[in-house]
C-alpha cells in the first residue's frame, strides 16, 4: 500500500514538505487530519514515517505531553504491526522469518523495536496457526 492509499483509508490529508531544516521526518496534526512528509525521503522511509505518525492518530495532546514516552512506543508498534503484517503476507512459509533482517531493512535498533518485532510475529503466527520458532 503506498502512502497515498494509506491516508486515503485512514481518512487523513497527505501533504510533502522539505524537511532540510527540520527536526523531525515527519507529523500529523490530528485536529486538521494532515499526515506531513519530508519529501526528501525514500519511498520505504517515507511509509515508515507515515505509518508511525499514523500511530498518533488517537493521542490527545494532553495525552502526548503527559507521557510522550509510551505514545511514540505506541507509535513504533503500530509501524511495526503494519510493516510486518504487510511483509508476511508475501511469504509462502511465515516460520521462514527472520526478525534481525526485518529490523535492518526498516533500521529498528532499539531493544523495544526488536521486542515489538518478536511479539507482533508471535501474534501473527498464533493467528495462522503456527508454531512461533526464534530466527535470528
């Protein structure tokens, strides 16, 4: 799904600016539904971004302020539960998973992001009926 579809079903306005002078890849402004973009980035980055900020999508600024700590987790798991789901789909053997490549090609390097891996495929595997097996 390219960036476009994805805000299109989620309801939200995309729009690119240059993020050369800015601090951040990405951010949606929930009261305008406005997903934002640094155009300047891959294709890949620029779905990862979208996917993460998508995962403001229910946090309350107050929310955000209190604990910005637990909404962007929030946030990265989201990404994660989407990107992974998008990329088990395409395997003809899911037990064929290998998380550490999965976290290089989307460059997660945080314990939390490689824990969030492991349990999303744990849940998508439950739910094909497979046996969860470590492959790193």
């Amino acid at each position: 799904m390219t960036v476009k579809e994805l805000c299109a079903q989620e309801g939200v306005n995309l729009c690119y600016f240059d993020g050369s002078e800015w601090h951040s890849p990405g951010f949606f402004n929930p009261a305008l539904k406005v997903l934002a973009i640094d155009i300047n980035l891959s294709e890949q980055d620029q779905k990862q971004v979208a996917l993460h900020e998508l995962g403001h999508k229910e946090h309350t600024p107050v929310q955000y302020e209190i604990n910005r700590e637990l909404c962007e987790l929030q946030a990265d798991r989201s990404m994660i539960h989407h990107l992974l789901g998008e990329e088990l789909k395409t395997m003809d053997d899911v037990s064929e998973f290998n998380y550490v490549h999965f976290m290089e090609r989307y460059n997660l390097k945080t314990i939390a992001n490689e824990a969030m891996v492991i349990e999303e495929y744990k849940v998508f595997a439950e739910e094909k009926g497979y046996f969860y097996e470590n492959r790193s």
